[in-house]
C-alpha cells in the first residue's frame, strides 16, 4: 500500500495470494526450500518462496495478517536503521518479535541498505570496516534481538559480486539473495539464489507467468 514501483496493494497481494492456493503452488518456508537443495530432494508439483525486503510498518500491521489467514509462510529481509529508526512507518523490534511467533522468517538486509558493492571496489580501511558492520554485525544483531539464527542476507538493489560472496560466506551465511530474475532449481545447491520483482502494475497475468502456470 505504498507509492514506490514495487509496493503492492493489500488488495493485489491477496489476489497473488489466492491465485497461488487456487493453482496448486504449494507455498513453502524458505528453510524448507535450502533444505530440499542441500538434500537434492525435488518437491511433488510447484512450489513457492515468498519474501519482503525492507522493514516498513506495513509488514506488520497489514502483509502479516493475510500471510496468516492464508498460512503462507514468509521471509523478511529487513535492514537495521529502518527498525532503530522512530518515524511509525518503520518496524519495531517488538513487531519483528511479534512476526517470528506469527511464522515470519526475520532475516538479514544489511545495516543502513547501502550499496555493498560500491564499499567493495573503494577497498580503503573505511570501507572494509563498513563492510564488517554491514554483513557481520548485522547478522550478529538480529541473532541477538530475535529468537532464531540468522542464516540469510539479501543484497541491497541486488547488487553483487565475487568479492561479496567470499565475505558473505565469512560472515556466516548459508545463502546469499539477489533479485536476478529466474528459477531456483532445488537439485541444484547454489549459494547465490534468485529472486523476482512484484512491481506494483503486475497483474493476475504477470504472476502467472512468473509461476509458469
């Protein structure tokens, strides 16, 4: 229910929502996905991943009741400034609690949403420990704050490189996300996964497509 091009309406992600339900995709966790790829275990039929990046109030107080009335579970990648910060348009740690009892998966965005690539090529002392604090620290906060492992991050604008990965997997994380567009195969382990844009002008039809039903 925002302005920008990839907010969708409550009305519209219920529609997504639905036609998912109605077409058989089974929507799974992105734990249980990771899983069957470690595993090299395929699903029986089409499967689902749905997440949300950011940290906008509106995951709480309107994404969450209809990820429950429908019983989808879903990742939140969410960045920290944008919980610590005091404007109500943003999350709370209390919320973000609140989601994780809910079957909300918190998982990481960075600290301040910067573009990480840009701190890599600048390779000066300032910008590695930027770095540190963008994937390592923040990983270690929410671990702190929440009550699960923070195992995921999903790069900013999507924006990655070599450089990135080897760090990322210093950090900690079991799986890195970007929103190069295409399928995950789940007989494939990737490291790096692929996500797809919902812009806020896609229809019933645009989803389909995505879903390839």
């Amino acid at each position: 229910d925002g302005k920008g091009p990839f907010s969708v309406t409550s009305e519209n992600l219920r529609k997504h929502f639905r036609l998912m339900r109605d077409s058989g995709i089974k929507v799974v966790s992105l734990r249980d996905f990771i899983g069957r790829m470690e595993r090299g275990e395929p699903y029986d039929g089409r499967v689902a991943v749905i997440t949300f990046d950011d940290g906008f109030k509106s995951m709480y107080t309107k994404m969450m009741p209809i990820a429950v009335e429908f019983g989808y579970p879903v990742t939140l990648f969410v960045y920290l400034d944008f919980v610590r910060g005091k404007s109500e348009k943003m999350l709370t740690w209390g919320d973000i609690a609140d989601m994780e009892k809910h079957g909300i998966d918190v998982q990481c965005h960075t600290v301040t949403h910067a573009d990480l690539t840009k701190l890599v090529m600048k390779g000066d002392a300032a910008s590695r420990l930027a770095l540190f604090r963008e994937l390592y620290l923040s990983r270690r906060v929410l671990e702190l704050k929440g009550s699960k492992p923070c195992d995921y991050i999903a790069f900013p604008y999507g924006n990655y490189n070599t450089s990135l990965i080897y760090l990322s997997r210093l950090s900690g994380y079991s799986r890195v996300f970007t929103t190069e567009f295409g399928m995950n195969a789940v007989t494939r382990d990737n490291y790096c996964l692929r996500r797809h844009h919902i812009k806020s002008n896609y229809g019933v039809d645009d989803i389909k497509k995505i879903l390839g039903i």
